[in-house]
C-alpha cells in the first residue's frame, strides 16, 4: 500500500528539480532541492518529509504540468545542467532562496539566446549601463554566468545578454518578474533622456551623481509599486531654492503617472528635485 506521505515521481528535470503527482488528490507538483533530481534516478516514489526538499510547488489549472514537461522536452539537457549551476551560484552569492519559475525561465532565456547567437544575430540591450548601476550585483553574478555559458557552449556571450542575464538574476530572488524589471529599468532610460532632452546635451554617464539619480528614480518606481510613501519636510524650500530642478522632477513624475497610473507626491517629486540638483551641478 502507498503511504499517504509519499508522491510518485513523474519526471526528473535536472539534478535539482524533480516533478512528482500525489497518487490521493492527483495534484501535480515541483520539487526542488540540492541534488534531489540525481537522487531520485532510478526511484519510483518520494517521501514528502525528504529532507531535500527545499520547496514545493504545485501546478494549478493555470499552469498544468503538461507545459513545464514540453518547456523541458524542447530545451538541451546541457543547458538546463548549466542553468542550475547558474541558479546553485546566485543562491551561494545572494544567500537567499530562489524562486521556483527560475528552473524553467532560465533554461528558457539561455536556450533563446544561445540561438540568437549560434545563428548571427545580434542582441540588443538598450538598458544596459542602467542595469548595470541599479544592480551591480547582480551583473556581476550574471558575467560570470556567462564565462560559464561561453565554456560550456563555445559562443562568446555579448555584455548586453550579459545584462539580460542580470535581470534574470534579480528575479531570481525578487517578486518581479524580469517583464517587470525590463519595464522598470525602461521607464527610467526614458526619464533619462527625458533630462537629457530638458537640458539641451548627453548627461555623464559615468558620474557618481548620474549613478545616484538613476538608482533613486529606480527607488520612486519601486515604492510606487509597493504604495509605499514617504515624508519631505523640507519641500517647500525645495521649489524655492531649486526651482528649475523640482519643475524639472514635476515633470518626471508625469511621466511616471502616465506610465504606471500612480500619484506622485510633491514629497517625492522634492527628492526627486534634490538629485536633478546635484546632476546638474556635476554636468
């Protein structure tokens, strides 16, 4: 008799991810955790309480097993090996656990770039060197997946799949998914050359100043998201002493609202005003 806490392993995705069906409910599940696929070659079933188990996600209706198993059967074994090497890394670098989708996305994302680059074809980034500031972490973890990816499959990987990597990894341990961050991180190229229309020339890219207003409109953007709201004490002062840069963040905040359907208060747009006066300053 099959014991209640048991499930039937259906499918062995790669050395980490496995997916099981309960033989009570039918329900259909993912596992995941250090070295569970290898384990479980050659088994039949798997205890619920396996200690290796790190999570657990079940499929619903929305997203049947059956997609997950023809997402696999349609990507290189090689590559899902390299993407779990990838995954294994930014958990031992982030030291956060991973969101479960990565095991799937990745291998995704890697196998389409892979075929772009095998076959000519250029890859594009034009948010590049925002991604590269707001998180420099993570483009670090990503060149280094690339060396990997490069080694593995004998194709130099481009420093602008390179910055797609990085939002990969973001979304590896955040709850936005890379559509979002790639929105986000486009949003603020876009108030980028807002400024750069307002003030008449290129901003310095490479400045200190630059880095801090991009990570900060970043910051607005992810607070609206969240509805999180902040406090100015000094706002007033602001539109009097640097009229032309809070004008200017009045502005921005236009364009954030029309883009995100979201109010923007005077606190933030005064922050905002802060940062376009010290960019200014340094220009």
């Amino acid at each position: 008799m099959i014991g209640k806490e048991r499930q039937r392993i259906d499918r062995i995705v790669g050395n980490n991810v496995i997916l099981t069906v309960d033989p009570r409910t039918t329900n259909e599940y993912v596992l995941f955790g250090k070295g569970l696929g290898f384990a479980s070659k050659g088994l039949e079933w798997i205890s619920t309480t396996d200690p290796r188990i790190e999570k657990r996600y079940r499929l619903d209706d929305r997203q049947p097993i059956k997609e997950f198993q023809d997402l696999i059967e349609n990507i290189d074994p090689e590559v899902i090996l390299i993407s779990e090497k990838i995954v294994e890394n930014v958990k031992e670098r982030l030291g956060t656990p991973v969101q479960p989708k990565v095991y799937f996305a990745l291998p995704n994302h890697i196998q389409f770039a892979l075929y772009r680059l095998q076959n000519g074809m250029d890859i594009n980034n034009p948010f590049l060197h925002e991604t590269k500031i707001n998180f420099p972490q993570e483009y670090e973890i990503a060149a280094q997946a690339a060396v990997m990816i490069s080694e593995s499959f004998g194709v130099p990987i481009p420093e602008d799949e390179i910055g797609f990597l990085a939002l990969h990894v973001h979304s590896c341990v955040g709850t936005a998914s890379v559509g979002q961050l790639v929105k986000l991180t486009g949003l603020v190229n876009r108030i980028v050359e807002h400024i750069e229309h307002h003030k008449g020339f290129p901003l310095q890219r490479t400045s200190q100043d630059y880095a801090r207003l991009v990570m900060h409109m970043r910051a607005v953007i992810e607070r609206l998201m969240l509805g999180r709201r902040v406090i100015n004490p000094i706002v007033s002062e602001l539109k009097v002493n640097y009229p032309e840069a809070f004008a200017l963040a009045a502005d921005i905040a236009v364009l954030i609202e029309e883009e995100m359907n979201l109010h923007i208060s005077q606190d933030e747009i005064g922050y905002m005003a802060i940062h376009l006066h010290r960019l200014f300053e340094t220009s």
